[in-house]
C-alpha cells in the first residue's frame, strides 16, 4: 500500500506552517506596553542600509487607545560621501517624544501615518509626510515588532520618495516592548 504523504510532504507542509505561524503578528492586542527600537533607513533603489539608530529608544505602546508614543533620537548615516550622526524625527518638530495614532488592522499588522523629519542642515532638514505598517506579534507577554514591506517594492517599510531627501529612502523601526 503505497502512503498517503511522503515524508517530504510532510516536513514541507511543517515548514509552511511553522514559516507561516512564525511571520503571523496578532490582531486586537489590548493593555499598555513599554520597550524600545532601533531605527533604519533604506535607500529603495538598492536596498542599502543608509542610517541606523545610535541607540535604541523607547516606545511605549497603549492598544487600548490606539495610541504610540515613540522617542526621537539619533542616526549615523552615510549619504553621497556625507556621513555623520544626525537628530531625526518622527513628528515635524524637535519634540523629544511624539506621540501618534495607530490603527489595528485586524490581521497582525499596525499601520501609522507619521512625519519622517532629519535634522540635516546640508540637506536642508527634510521632512515628509508617510506610513509605516509594523507586524507586532505577542510572544507570551513579550511584543516582537517587525516593519514589513507594506508597498509591495521588495525593501522592507514604505517608499518614501527622494524630494526633498538625497535618495528614496524607506523607514524601518524594529524592538519590542513588554
């Protein structure tokens, strides 16, 4: 009697799940979480990290209100031979925290709609209106948060086009919160 599944069936169909299981977020998450991220930017052309965090810095997370409220900080960023550190920020302003609103979308993911500002005086501080999609997924208490390519373009974030900024750039935020 010739088996119903291979073994090679079997362990495939065991990887879809546990890939599948692995990458789900998890929707209606309720309560009050305090962690932290680490910030990077990306320029779409080429996928290239431009800018990482100097630190991580705090968010802390209130599902009840659908509420974010992220600390500003620092990168070191590399772009067309300019390299330094530099403030950014998720608001229009030099604000030390900003707090922003979410939405559930009811699938794992969280989306926010935000100001990505650089405090860059050779590029003129630029600043520009985006969004950002994070699947955020509750590991016994503790929230793993992930940026995912929510524009379909392959570079994980949300392209962000070059005016007024040196490059299309793509923001990724990743930390947790407990």
């Amino acid at each position: 009697m010739k088996p119903l599944l291979s073994i090679a069936t079997i362990l495939g169909i065991f990887t879809l799940q546990l890939g599948t299981g692995a990458m789900a977020g998890t929707p209606g998450l309720t309560g009050a979480y305090y962690g932290d991220y680490l910030i990077q930017v990306r320029t779409t052309d080429d996928n290239t990290i431009r800018a990482t965090g100097v630190a991580y810095y705090d968010w802390d997370w209130d599902f009840d209100n659908a509420e974010m409220t992220i600390t500003n900080g620092q990168v070191n960023a590399s772009f067309l031979g300019i390299s330094g550190i530099f403030n950014y920020a998720l608001t229009d302003t030099s604000a030390g925290t900003t707090t922003i609103p979410f939405t559930d979308n009811g699938d794992g993911t969280y989306s926010f709609n935000y100001n990505f500002k650089v405090f860059n005086p050779l590029f003129g501080n630029p600043g520009k209106d985006t969004e950002i999609t994070l699947e955020i997924t509750d590991s016994g208490g503790v929230l793993i948060i992930d940026t995912i390519d929510s524009d379909g373009d392959g570079v994980i974030g949300h392209n962000l086009p070059a005016s007024p900024f040196p490059a299309n750039l793509s923001i990724e935020l990743t930390g947790s919160a407990y």
